[in-house]
C-alpha cells in the first residue's frame, strides 16, 4: 500500500465548477480507481465535504498547504500528467489528514 498526499484542486468544465484530486509532490493529477457506483458517490461526497469545511482545513485547495488528503492505495499506472491508483485492496481509500 502506497501513500500520496494531495490537495484538491477545483476547475472549470463543461457542467460548471468541478473538482479532482492532485498529487503534492508531482503535481499529477489522481484517478482513483474505485468499481463500484457507491464508491464513486463517496468520493463526490467526499470532496463536498471538504469545500463545505473549508474554514477547518483551509489549505486543502492548494498545493503548499499543511491540509492534506492522504490517499492509500495501489497504483495501476502513470503516465505524464496522472496517477492511477486502485483504492478497492484492503486498505485503501482516502482521508483528510
């Protein structure tokens, strides 16, 4: 099991407003891997949390913060621009931190 820090970082795309998570240290995008449709809502709940929480952990929209969201999991591949980890093994997932 891996660990990546990252931070949340919030765009523009063609439904309005979105959000993905961002490696700390490379700056690379993080696709995680999640099977099933209640793990992906999760996530989107998840990264609502966070902007809804903002005044707790304010740095987690940046990159130099001291807020993190520590991702655990297992990376499939990596490519230039992005990290793909599968968070389905036994303990994996991702957590404020």
């Amino acid at each position: 099991m891996t660990r990546w820090e990252c931070y949340i970082e919030e765009y523009e795309s063609e439904n309005g407003l979105a959000a993905r998570l961002r490696d700390k240290k490379t700056n690379k995008k993080i696709s995680i891997q999640v099977t099933s449709k209640e793990g992906k809502m999760h996530f989107m709940q998840f990264l609502g949390a966070a902007k809804a929480n903002k005044e707790v952990m304010p740095t987690i929209f940046g990159r130099n913060g001291a807020d993190i969201i520590a991702v655990y999991g297992i990376k499939q591949k990596e490519n230039k621009n992005t990290i793909f980890i599968d968070i389905d093994k036994d303990g994996g997932g991702y957590f404020f931190e």
